[in-house]
DNA sequence: ATCCAGGATGTAT
DNA sequence: ATACATCATGGA
C-alpha cells in the first residue's frame, strides 16, 4: 500500500471529511470503525473510510488538518476528484444567499464538500434512496457490494468495489429483494440492464443544459426528478442541481414559501434562484444535512 | 398501531 | 399536465 496526506491548510476553504461522507450524499464508503452514519451529525472521531474506484483500495482518515490516505495507488488525485478538494468554499459560500438559516448551515459544517461519485453508485445509490432513511440506504449499497460486488484482498483485508452494471444485470430481481430493496429491486435491476447493454449511459447527460441533463437522466427506470437531481450534483458535476426531497420541500413550506411553484420544475428553479444560482446545490446540501440533523 | 423516510410509476381524469 | 393509489421495509 502507498501512502500520502494532504494538508488541508492549503485548501480553499479547509475540509470535513465526516460531514462530506456522512451528510447523506454518498453511500460508496465504508466507515471501518462499524459505526453508522451519525444521523444526529454528531462531530468528532478520526475513523478510516475506505472504498473500491476503478480496482485501486482508497483508504483515508482526517487528523485535524491533515488527510491521510492509504492505497493501490497513487490517490491523491484521485481524492482530490472524489472530494472535491479543489471546490473553493469561500467562493461558492460568497455566491450564495446569505439568510440565517444558510449561514447557519454553512457554519456548522463548513468544510462539507460535495462529492463527485461514480456514476453508476451514484445512480443506483439514489434509485434505492426512495422513501428510505439515509443509513437503510447506505445499508443497501454495502450489501450490494458484499454480495455482488469483485473482492479485493489487501494486507489480508478484503474490499469490496460497488457492483459494475454488467454484476446487477446478472441478478435477479428477486436476489436483489433478498438484499431488502424491497419494490426499487426491479428498478436497480433494470437500469442496470439498461448500462450494461449500451442502451444509455449517465454520462450521456454530461455537457447537456442542466434541465436538459435532468430530463435525460429520467429515462432510468427508478429516476424521477429528485433523484436525477442528485446524481446530477453528487456525481455529475452539476452544483446548480436543487433535490427536492422531504426535508428540502418541508424547509420551503417554513422558510421559503414562495419557491413553492407548484410543480417539481419551478419550485426548484425559484429555490435555485433563492439558494444562489450557480452554486445552489452546495447550500441544499449544507441545508439538508443542518435540518436533518436538527430532526425538522 | 400509525407515521415516515433524500420518490417513482401506472392509471384515470 | 395534474391527482391518486400503490409499492417494501424498519425505526420511532
């Protein structure tokens, strides 16, 4: 294994790697400790997260201003991808509406950074995330990837990578209910299909307008708007994108109700506008992770 | 027991 | 286009 830090002094911003793992965006890593996800957000702890990109192990670990990783390989750029280590916070903080509810947010998890996925996990991530608590759905692509996922045995400790499309293809949908994906089963399995015979492919919405790229995304089946959002800014490049979850419309009804437009579209175009245009997604997410945190 | 969780789909209007 | 029922599962 090599090994490396960086040191988040020089970042733009500084980093959380607890907050950016654990807020719910992403569900590829391993928290090594067996510790779930804080859903209360609690801070603190210095534990190892692991997971599997294209065949290489990446472990890593925050001391302070310090991130520490070990790996197949050279990581660190790759980290710097992963977890978008080259965002410039302040500058996307700058951009953004700056009402007590967003500032607060923002100062309770500064450092939280939007990941950049792969896209498949992202997808199928987001596909099981319907109507389902964060730590279920991080349950879900865990066993996914023990049961179907290749084993990669470092220093006699065994990896997993999340299954390629071609694995879930090969499943069943009654195999994937067994992993309690309960009525997403079909859908996992389906799309999967769908990537693994060429028939589309996520990365086909990158580079389209992003309502465009929304739209394209829908043609999954298991995609609706919300989770196309997601898979947009979590994993596409598209910070603009604003998930309209429960917690995100329920924020609206109390703080923003003029965004409430009616339907899907407007209402996340008006709160795109309100949380700051370009960078809108990164304050949904700051805001996400604070309400849900607070249990509201 | 009832409600709810990072919703989507099929069908009727 | 919009309204509605239906879909699994487990924790509060």
């Amino acid at each position: 294994m090599r090994t490396g830090s960086v040191p988040l002094t020089d970042l733009d911003g500084g980093f959380d790697l607890q907050a950016t793992l654990e807020s719910g965006q992403t569900y590829l890593w391993t928290r090594e400790d067996g510790a779930t996800y804080a859903a209360d957000g609690a801070r603190g702890g210095d534990a190892w997260y692991s997971t599997v990109v294209d065949g290489e192990v990446i472990r890593v670990r925050q001391r302070d201003d310090l991130l520490e990783w070990e790996s197949t390989t050279d990581a660190e750029s790759r980290l710097f991808d992963l977890l978008a280590l080259d965002d410039d916070l302040p500058a996307i903080r700058a951009g953004a509406n700056d009402d007590d509810l967003i500032r607060a947010a923002y100062e309770r998890y500064w450092g939280l950074r939007i990941v950049r996925d792969p896209f498949f996990g992202c997808l199928v991530s987001f596909i099981c995330s319907a109507q389902m608590r964060v730590s279920r759905i991080h349950g879900m692509q865990l066993a996914l990837a023990r049961e179907f996922g290749t084993a990669y045995t470092v220093g006699g400790e065994t990896f997993r990578a999340f299954p390629r499309p071609d694995q879930l293809a090969a499943r069943t949908e009654g195999e994937l209910r067994e992993l309690k994906l309960g009525y997403r089963a079909p859908y996992v399995q389906r799309t999967a299909e769908m990537v693994a015979d060429g028939e589309a492919h996520p990365r086909e919405a990158v580079g389209l307008p992003y309502e465009e790229a929304r739209e394209s995304l829908t043609r999954f089946v298991g995609v609706g708007d919300k989770v196309a959002d997601c898979v947009l800014l979590f994993s596409l490049g598209y910070l603009q994108a604003v998930p309209l979850d429960t917690w995100i419309r329920s924020a609206i009804a109390e703080h923003y109700p003029e965004c409430d437009r009616g339907n899907y579209a407007k209402t996340s175009r008006a709160l795109r506008e309100r949380l700051g245009g370009e960078y809108a997604g990164y304050a949904q997410t700051y805001l996400f992770y604070y309400l849900r945190a607070r249990g509201e």
